[in-house]
C-alpha cells in the first residue's frame, strides 16, 4: 500500500513515462509536482523511490552531473498500470459505499413497513 507522496510520485511518473519505458527526469521536477501538496526534501525522494522499488514499481539508477540531480526510471509492468489500478479502486470503493447505502435505506423501508403493520 502506497502512502500519499508515494502516490504522488506514482501519478506524476506514470504520466511523464507514458509513452517510453525508460525515462531521464531530474529530481526537481518530481519535487515541483509534489510540492503542490507535500514539501519533499531529495532525501524522502530517494527513500521514495526505494520503496517504489522494492514494491516492485519501477526501477532507477542516479545520477549526478553538474547540471542536477536525475533518476533514468524504468516503469515495471505494475508501474504501467498504475493510474488504472488506481480507477479501479475509487469504482470498487464507490460500488461498495453505494450499495451500504442501498442496504442502509432498505432497512429502514422495512422496519417502518413491519412497524406499520403490527402497530395496526
């Protein structure tokens, strides 16, 4: 399970890396996505995607120029599917949610039709 900057992370390189499996994308420009939201050091970067790793999502090398700091990811297959895994769980949350309240308001239809009817 992905915390939040995981998840963050995970949308804004599923996004970029879409059309290539290999991508060269420096850490300020996940940091710039991220920090929309979240502040994020290059440290918690890095911790990040070494968890995104070993959660078998991606893989990276670093490297550090005179230009920046860059990661070359390369998108896993659960990488590549990421953004409609993540779809499929909002609609399976939202089915679920939807028919608790069906079950919910059905209930109560049937103790006021039986409190109706034995109150009579």
């Amino acid at each position: 399970m992905l915390d939040k900057k995981e998840k963050m992370v995970m949308i804004f390189l599923s996004e970029v890396c879409q059309s290539k499996r290999s991508y060269l994308i420096s850490a300020q420009q996940i940091a710039e996505f991220v920090s929309k939201k979240y502040i994020l050091s290059i440290a918690e970067l890095d911790d990040i995607m070494i968890s995104l790793n070993k959660d078998n999502y991606l893989d990276f090398i670093i490297s550090d120029s005179k230009s920046g700091y860059f990661y070359v990811i390369t998108l896993k297959n659960k990488g590549l599917t990421f953004k409609k895994d993540e779809k499929k769980k909002k609609k399976e949350l939202m089915i679920l949610f939807l028919r608790t309240l069906g079950i919910t308001i059905l209930s109560f239809v049937l103790g006021v039709l039986l409190k109706m009817i034995f109150n009579s």
